[in-house]
C-alpha cells in the first residue's frame, strides 16, 4: 500500500515539475522574445502583437498570458460538449 503511495506521488511529482519547466520556459523565453512555439501559445503570441500594432492603448490588457488563458477556457469548453 505504501509502496503504490509512494509510485503515485513520485510520478505525478515528475508530471508537475515538467509542466513547470515547461510553462517556465514558454513565459520567460518565447513570450519575451516573440516566438511562436505552436498551438494556443503561438495564436496568442501572433493575436497579442496584432492587438498591439492595430490599438496601443488596448495592448496592456491583450497580453499573450490572458490570450492563451481564454484560448484554453474556450478549448476545454468546446472538447466538454462537443
């Protein structure tokens, strides 16, 4: 019983830390410098500079965090009763 605690608790601890190292990496280094990795985080990338060129004053609320947060609110919905 033990033992099979100790598995679970050892393998979700790798999962969490990867996802960590990963959400680490995407903000620090391709937020900052504008690149596209793929998926939701290179859409709100793109949509975030777009927003940017096309409305300045609206940039500050446009960042690429709250793009990709909606992107992935809208996904999980569409997946959950589609």
């Amino acid at each position: 019983m033990k033992s099979k605690l100790l598995d679970f608790l050892k393998t979700y601890s790798i999962i969490t830390l990867g996802g960590l190292i990963v959400s680490f990496g995407v903000y620090f280094f391709s937020f900052t410098n504008n690149f596209s990795t793929g998926g939701t985080s290179s859409l709100s990338v793109l949509v975030s500079r777009l927003v940017s060129v096309a409305s300045p004053s609206l940039a500050e609320y446009f960042t690429p965090g709250a793009i990709m947060a909606v992107l992935n609110v809208i996904l999980i919905i569409l997946h959950l009763f589609c």
